[in-house]
C-alpha cells in the first residue's frame, strides 16, 4: 500500500507542479504508514488513508479548514493532531490552479520564504 501512496503523491504533484523537484530537493519518506514529501529535509505534504494533507501557513490553514470537508491531519484514530497540516477534499486537489497555488504555500511556508 505505501508504494501506491507514493504513486499517487508522486503523479499529483507531476500533474500539478512537474518542476518542484527541479527547483527544490524532494523526497520521499514513509511516515506513519503513509508517505510524506518533504523539501531540503522539510515535510510539505503527506499521502495515505486520509488522503492528501498539505501543512500551510496559518492564514492559509484557516481559510481552507473554513470548508466543511477539510480537517486537520491525523495518522491515526485516535492519535496526534497536526495541527498544521489540512487534509483536502479530492474537488480541491481536481481544482488544478487552486491546488497547485495550495501547494506552492505550504512549499514556501516549509522553507520560510
């Protein structure tokens, strides 16, 4: 199952961003049994059973955990809130433009620029 996380992370941000690992060093990592994204060594979004969760910035979070259908992250049930990261819904991920602008923050926010 985690390599299909990876898959998934990996073709997600190939269809959104193609040239972030140009620009930034990405990997990625298993976290949690899930698999998480991480630039210059900072993680910046993770895959798994929860779906796609992004940490962004506070101004950020708070407009996009204003929807209904976006959380915060937790690997497990009954476990640890991020606190900073919002789990998005797959119509915000379908959203190119908006999802791609998501990721670019969280990016940013990871590297402090």
């Amino acid at each position: 199952m985690k390599n299909n996380y990876r898959e998934q992370l990996i073709e997600l941000m190939a269809q959104t961003r193609p040239k972030l690992d140009l620009k930034h060093r990405i990997e990625f990592k298993n976290c949690f049994g899930a698999i998480a994204g991480y630039a210059y060594g900072r993680m910046f979004i993770s895959c798994g059973k929860f779906g796609i969760a992004l940490r962004l910035p506070y101004d950020s979070l708070e407009e996009v955990l204003k929807n209904r259908d976006v959380g915060h992250l937790k690997y497990f049930p009954n476990g640890h809130i991020k606190r900073e990261y919002a789990v998005v819904p797959d119509r915000m991920i379908l959203d190119k433009r908006y999802f791609s602008t998501l990721m670019d923050q969280s990016v940013d926010y990871v590297l402090g620029t």
